[in-house]
C-alpha cells in the first residue's frame, strides 16, 4: 500500500514517538513529517530514523498557507494526523494570540487544502460516512482532555461530555475540535478525533511537570508546585498513546470520537514524591534527599482542579490499554533523561534550536 501520509508536528513531544512508530511498522508508507521547528520541534528526537527510506522531514508552518500549499502540491497527502500545536498552558496565559493563531487557524489551514485537494462526497453528512477500506481521505485530529474544563473529586470524562474549556489553550483546542467536525459535517471531509490526558516520557521538552522535576532534581533545583499540589491529572506514557494513535488511525470508524487515557490519578504532589523516590535511588542519594528541593508557588489564573479519563470506548472497541503502570513508565521515562543528558543540556540551553535553524533557513 503505497500510501503517502503527513504527521503535522512530529518534531515535537508526542509527534514524534507517532512519527516513529509509523516508520518502523509502516515501510511501504511515505512518512512526511511536517514541523515548523518552533522551540518545543527538536529534529534530535528522530535522529535514529532520520535516514529512513520512507521518511521525510519538511520545515513549514501551520499558520503559512502558501507554504503549506506548496508541501500539498509537492506530496499529494493521502491522509494527515493532525498533532502540530502550542500546548502549555501557562504559555497561552501570556500569550493568547500565538495559540489561537497556531491551534485555530492552522487546523483551518489544513482543513481548507484537505477540502481542496481531496475528492469529498457532501453527501456523506452529520456523522454519516460510509466504511472505509483504504487510508484515502483521512483527517486524525489529536487533542487534549483540557477541552472539557474540570471535574470535581468523582466522575470523568466521556466522548460525550460537554466542552467547558476555561484557558486559552484549552479553548484554542476545543475550537479546532470544532472546526474538524464541521468539516465532516458541512463537506464530508472523513474525520477521526481523540482526545488525550497528560503524556509523559522521553523527549519531553522540560517546561512541563515531570521533565522540568527531572532536570532539576539532577541539578538540585528548586521543584515548582503550584497552589496546595493537589491537582489530580491522569497520566497517559506517550509511547502508548502513539500504538493508540495507530490503533485509531488504521481501526477506528470514521467521524468516531476517542478518549485516550492512563486509567490512573495522580495529585501533583504525591507524582512529585514519587519522582523523588525513585530519581534520589537511581542518583545514589539519601532516600528523601530531594524532598527539600519541594517549592510551592503561586497557582496560576484558571487552574482547572482536576481532569480524569475514561478510555474504556478505546479499550472495548479497539482493544487498546496502557502497556505500563505509572510507576512503571515514570521509572523508563528517568531512565532515557539520565542517560541522555546530552539531549537535556541541549534543550535546555537551546543549542538544537539552534543548529536547526541554520540546517533548515526559510
């Protein structure tokens, strides 16, 4: 099946574990990864695949249409998923324009060429669509629980829960949810769309909880909590989140709607002392040692309390479950920082951004 497939933001977190487990289980695919290499891109994530005969890396952005007009032209996709977006929280809080900009109107870009470069059937409306055999036509739209805003101390969320997003970014991304399902329903583009929990694992850039904890509990840094440290996240390994992105992409039907989820809880606080247990043991240090690195500061605006999954439609109908406990994946996950702390000290200084920019100039 010679099948041409572009991976928006797979220089990123999870965009690349997706990119990399389609080069390796999909060969006779052409894995276009397409990344604007903004500061969370790091090309340093797939230098192991970089030389595959069936991938190829493409420098464009979202938010440029022309540009992204050419890379249609050029590679006549037969399917996109859809990852490439800004999504830390505190950032969309500062800086509001850059997500709507990216997460809006990007996701409205690529609809737009899919409508123009894809034979659609109109007829084919509110949520009507008839089975698929092949990979033709294909938007996976990848998004995030945020969308739904908070819960209280029971319940989760469901496919079929309200959005109630309460940050920029959460609204942001409820608004391109919005926009893929219009696009389905108005002009029968054919659609797929999951929404995740908090992914964590290697290659995470370190502005996020369990990267930024990492780093500086080797470089014995303060550990920033914020308010009391008890917000509860469900949290997801991101290697399985990409075999549920494949899952999804190649079983799912079209038009369907998944939650992808950990089935686990954690409060910041307790994550954060689980973090330290296991690092002061891998660092050969008193047990307990790092707890005093433990700062808690200012909650940030709009802090949604709580966010639980309920991923039991994706395990009854595709069969997908985590493959690892959170102790397990937390365990992997400091294993691949500690031993590679090139890449760490590169993020963090940003020297990939960088040599990246001089590889790769508009």
């Amino acid at each position: 099946m010679n099948k041409t497939l572009i991976i928006t933001g797979g220089a990123g977190f999870i965009g690349s574990h997706v990119v990399r487990l389609f080069v390796h289980k999909y060969p006779d695919y052409k894995i276009i990864n397409l990344d604007a290499l903004t500061y969370a891109g790091n090309l340093e994530n797939l230098t192991d695949i970089e030389n595959a005969p069936n991938y190829t890396f493409v420098k464009a952005d979202i938010t440029n249409e022309p540009e992204l007009r050419a890379v249609f032209e050029q590679y006549r996709p037969d399917a996109i998923i859809h990852l490439a977006a800004e999504s830390h929280v505190d950032r969309s809080i500062t800086n509001p324009n850059a997500f709507i900009q990216t997460n809006v109107m990007g996701t409205a870009n690529l609809l737009n060429l899919a409508r123009e470069f894809w034979t659609l059937n109109p007829a084919h409306t509110h949520g009507h669509f008839p089975d698929r055999k092949e990979l033709n036509n294909l938007f996976y739209h990848v998004s995030t629980d945020e969308v739904y805003g908070s819960l209280g101390e029971t319940g989760f969320f469901l496919e079929t829960t309200s959005y109630d997003p309460q940050s920029p970014y959460s609204a942001s991304k409820a608004a391109s949810d919005h926009l893929v399902r219009a696009y389905g329903n108005t002009y029968g583009l054919p659609f797929m769309l999951s929404n995740c929990s908090n992914n964590y694992g290697p290659n995470h850039f370190p502005e996020k909880l369990i990267p930024l904890c990492i780093s500086n509990i080797i470089n014995e840094k303060p550990l920033p909590i914020y308010g009391d440290g008890k917000y509860t996240r469900d949290w997801l390994f991101v290697i399985d989140h990409a075999i549920a992105i494949d899952a999804i992409f190649h079983n799912a039907k079209v038009g369907e709607t998944y939650n992808i989820g950990g089935f686990n809880e954690w409060q910041n606080i307790d994550l954060v002392c689980e973090l330290i247990k296991q690092m002061d043991a891998k660092l050969r240090r008193p047990a307990g040692y790092s707890e005093k690195l433990i700062t808690y500061v200012k909650d940030r605006p709009g802090h949604d309390k709580r966010y639980a999954i309920d991923a039991n439609k994706l395990k009854d109908d595709l069969g997908w479950t985590p493959s690892v406990t959170f102790e397990e994946g937390l365990d992997k996950t400091i294993d691949w920082y500690l031993s590679n702390e090139a890449w760490l000290k590169n993020v963090t200084s940003g020297a990939y951004q960088r040599y990246y920019e001089d590889q790769y100039i508009n």
